[in-house]
C-alpha cells in the first residue's frame, strides 16, 4: 500500500469525552458523511462505547446501516422527513428533525397507520433559512398544538449560523429566538451547539450537544490552539524521485520550473482522492517534522513535491499529508476551504486502517 489513512477510534473518543465533559451534560455524536470521512461503521460502535447514545447523520440512509450496530441509541436525521419515507424512518427506528408544518403532518399521519406515538425532532430555525419551522410556523403550532398530536417530542432543536466566531452577534440572536419559540412549543428537551457552540459559554449550554467536526480533527476554536486531538493521519509513500535540471518543469502545464538543479518526489495521490486542486504550487508535507513543499499541479493520479533540501527522502519514505503534524485546518486554509471539506473529500483509494497513531 502506498497511500495509508490511519484513524485513531480511541483519540475519536477522547474527543467526545472532553466534549461532553465541557458540555456538562448529554452529547450526541455526529456521524453525517460517513462520520466526516472516518467511516460512521467504525466511529460510532467505538463511541458507543464509550457512552454515547445520541447519533446525528443527514440522511435517512445513513441513518438505516447504523441500526443494527446502535441498537439502543437515538439516531437523529437533521436533513428532515423526506417525501414519501417515513415508513422507512420508522423501519430503522430513525427520528426525523421535522422542520416544517408539511413534515410534522406527514409524521402525524404516519404515527396513525402505525397505530402508536412517533418520537421526532423539533427543528426551530433561528437564522439559517434553510431548513426548520420558521416564525409563522412557530405561531401556528403554538395555537394549534393538536398538530403535534401522535408525535413524542425527544427534542427541540436549532441550528447556529456562526458559532466558530465567538464575536458573531447572531449567536445571541439565535439563543433569543430559540426561548422565545421554546415557551410557545411543548415543553421537551433543547439542543443547541455544534462543535464551536461548546465554546461559547454557559449560555450554549442545553439537554443535548451536537459535535461533530471537533470529534475528527477540526479545531473547533479557529485562531486559538487546537483544544483536541487530531485522530487521523495520512501518508503516502515516493514512488520516484526525479532529478530535475534548472529550466525544467514539472507536471501539467508548466505551472512549476526548476530555477535550480532539483529532486522532484512523486506519490500516488492526486484530487481523484480528495487532495484538493487548489492546492496546486501551495501545499505542503511533512517528513520528519520538516516542511516539504508541494510544486506544480495537483494532477487526478499523482502530485509532486520538492524535496531538494531534504536529501534524505528516497523511494519508499512517507510523506504526510494530514495528521497532528499538519491539522486539517492548515491544509484547508491553503487550499482556500475548512476543515470540514479537506475530511469530508478524503478519497476511497486510500488504504485505511484503524489503530493508535
Ligand atoms: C453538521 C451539524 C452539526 C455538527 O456540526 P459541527 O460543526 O461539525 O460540530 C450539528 N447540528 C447540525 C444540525 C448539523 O447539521
């Protein structure tokens, strides 16, 4: 294998138990996206384990693999009730986030074929404007309260805008909104924060956290040290090192030339899997704690780096291109994304491999 992604499960769970511990209180895992990249299968069994309960993902059929592996626990779809599912979320026992009238409707109905009271979620949009009730639908529900007829509310739910920047206004704003829609709604149970939200005080504080990208490696506090550990590394192996004469260039287009005699290491990466295009004559690796420089285009296959100061660096050694060493965030600020993206592209070609890094 030349290409290698090691996941730590038990760093994963660290993560989650400093989570909840700053939480202070119930917290679910998010494992939307196949657990961020890090594979759901392998990452939610492990924080199981670990004491978990509440499992988020956003799509019913994220949700259904999940079932079996989780027979016990929540396991939340924020991405709502889905037209013409609902008997699937009831076969895998998944509890919808409803976010509209339409929604709370079709699950009252369904909660009636079956003869029995469907837990869900509650989602209050308090800002986003993508999905969640919105105010009238707030309104309406608090005057008409037999719409929630036939549902077990298990939690009330809002979503922030911007809780990685702890100055943002809107995040009070968003605390507001949310008690003023709680005391018209059904009392049940709140949940607020995101990885970021668990850093923004006690006022964020609710019955159940969110996280999700803290749990994989995302600094959840941008511009102050990263409170977590990073549970992933990735590598791979030189497959050449080339000797490259001052005036030559290298890869597609030319965009690199030599200006001095160099030694150019190739690896078996390319954005076929995920290593970003954008990172083309600006990213980086490490080797050794050592900084190597990406030059060139980031092709779909391959990509190349600059090793002439490191004389060392021969076919065979590792390269890594994402670990504690080099956080995901550093190599989402260079390829112009978040963290989030650079985990959640992580191709499928890589070797992975679960163990201590
Ligand atoms: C993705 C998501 C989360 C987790 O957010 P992170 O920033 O990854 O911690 C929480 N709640 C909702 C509704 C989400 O969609």
């Amino acid at each position: 294998m030349v290409t290698e992604l090691a996941i730590d499960l038990d760093a994963i769970a660290a993560n989650w138990r400093d989570l909840r511990a700053r939480h202070g209180g119930p917290t679910a895992a998010v494992v939307k996206a196949d657990a961020y990249g890090l594979g759901a299968a392998a990452v939610a069994p492990r924080l199981h384990a670990a004491g978990c309960r509440q499992f988020c993902v956003a799509h019913p059929a994220e949700g259904a693999p999940l079932r079996p592996l989780l027979p016990d626990s929540e396991i939340i779809v924020f991405n709502g009730l889905w037209p013409g599912e609902a008997g699937f979320y009831v076969q895998h026992r998944l509890l919808p986030a409803l976010g509209s009238l339409a929604e709370i409707a079709a699950w009252q109905a369904e909660a009636a074929r079956e003869g029995r009271r469907l837990p869900a979620v509650l989602h209050v949009d308090t800002g986003m404007n993508r999905l969640g009730l919105d105010p009238g639908e707030v309104a309406r529900l608090a005057t008409e309260p037999e719409r929630l007829d036939g549902i077990a509310l298990r939690y009330v739910m809002t979503h922030l805008v911007s809780a990685e920047c702890p100055e943002e206004r809107l995040n009070n704003v968003q605390l507001d909104r949310f008690a003023a829609a709680c005391a018209r709604l059904p009392p049940a149970p709140r949940s607020i924060a995101n990885s970021s939200g668990l850093f923004l005080g006690p006022g964020f504080r609710s019955n159940l956290a969110r996280p999700g990208a803290a749990l994989y490696g995302v600094n959840p506090t941008p511009g102050r040290p990263h409170p977590l550990r990073v549970p992933l590394r990735l590598r791979a192996q030189v497959l050449r090192v080339r000797e490259v004469g001052a005036g030559e260039s290298v890869g597609y287009n030319a965009t690199w030339v030599a200006r001095r005699p160099s030694r150019i290491a190739t690896i078996s990466v390319g954005y076929a899997d995920g290593y970003h295009r954008a990172l083309s004559g600006n990213g980086l690796a490490c080797f050794d704690g050592e900084p190597v420089p990406l030059v060139g285009r980031v092709s779909m296959d391959l990509t190349t780096f600059d090793v002439t100061e490191q004389p060392a660096i021969g076919v065979g050694d590792w390269l890594e291109l994402l670990g504690p060493a080099m956080p995901p965030d550093r190599v989402a600020a260079r390829a112009g994304t978040n963290g989030y993206e650079i985990l959640t592209a992580l191709g499928r070609r890589y070797h992975r491999v679960y163990r201590p890094l």
